[in-house]
C-alpha cells in the first residue's frame, strides 16, 4: 500500500487533532469548538507530513475495529498479568524464574514495534528492554520458554495480531 495524497493526510491529521481537542476540553460549547478546529487546521498544515503516511485510509473500518478491540484485549492482559504479578508477590515462596528472553517480531513498522514493546511493558511481569530490528529483548519475571519462538509465541504474538491491522504492516 503506497502513501496517501496530501489533502487525505492533511485531513486525516485534522480530524485525530479535533478528536484530541474534544477529549482534553470535554466541552461542545460553539467557541471550544471553533477553536478547537482552527488549531487542528493550522497544527495539521505544520504537521501532517510526519503524522501519517496513509492519511484517510487510517480510518477504514476494520483497522477501526482492530483498535477498538485491541484495547479491552490489553486491558483483559494487563489485569491478568496484575493478578500474576501479585500472586507470585504474596507467595511465600515467591516462584519466579526471572531472565531477558529475546522475541522475534514479524511487524516492520516502527511505530507498530514501539506500541508492541509499549503493551509488553505496561503489562505487569514483563519490560521491554531493547528493540533491534525484528528482536525485541524482554525481561520476564517467569520465564516459562527462553527458545526465540518460544518466548515470541508468549509474550509478543498475542498482540502482534491487532497490531499489524492497525499499523497497515503487511509483510
């Protein structure tokens, strides 16, 4: 997929900037409004070159519903990793198997790997310590298999699935 044209990049960045403002103001009083859309008018005419390269084709519907399911997918990953994490904590035994396991990523897109390492790290148990290329390097408070395939099967690909929708990276 090649990149978008001018004005559907330029668009696209408006109307993620006027859906930021609406968040951060919370308000649809008409000035907030007006104001809120001349700055993403003039924000996204300074910025969209580096925003998007695929402009309107962001907001395709099944790369709108990959995000919106990814998120309570993490969220449901993040609460068990919670749990985990405390259960290893209040054991008396405290089982862990800390260790850096590297994991191999099938996304190419940067802005793809960042959120994967992201989600990783936010999830409790894990951290994202280096991203070199396709290996990501993970510290993992139980290591259940240090095999590359292994580890990539446990800790990244569960998310790499949305991720890759989301991102356009098809390789």
């Amino acid at each position: 997929m090649g990149e978008a044209s001018k004005v559907s990049r330029y668009l696209y960045t408006v109307i993620i900037l006027f859906v930021i403002w609406l968040f951060l103001t919370n308000s649809l009083d008409p000035q907030e409004l007006t104001m809120g859309f001349v700055l993403s008018l003039i924000i996204a005419a300074l910025t969209y070159q580096v925003f998007t390269k695929y402009g309107l084709s962001n907001l395709h519907p099944k790369r709108i519903l990959y995000t919106v399911a990814y998120i309570p997918y993490f969220l449901w990953a993040m609460i068990m990793a919670n749990l985990d994490v405390a259960y290893r904590v209040l054991h008396p035994k405290r089982p862990i198997n800390p260790g850096i396991v590297e994991i191999k990523t099938n996304l190419t897109n940067d802005i793809a790997k960042l959120v994967l390492a992201n989600s990783i790290t936010l999830t409790p148990g894990t951290m994202s310590v280096d991203v070199k290329g396709d290996r990501l390097y993970i510290h993992w408070i139980d290591v259940k298999d240090p095999s590359l395939e292994g580890a990539s099967k446990h800790i990244g690909k569960p998310f790499e699935k949305f991720l890759r929708v989301i991102f356009h990276d098809d390789n």
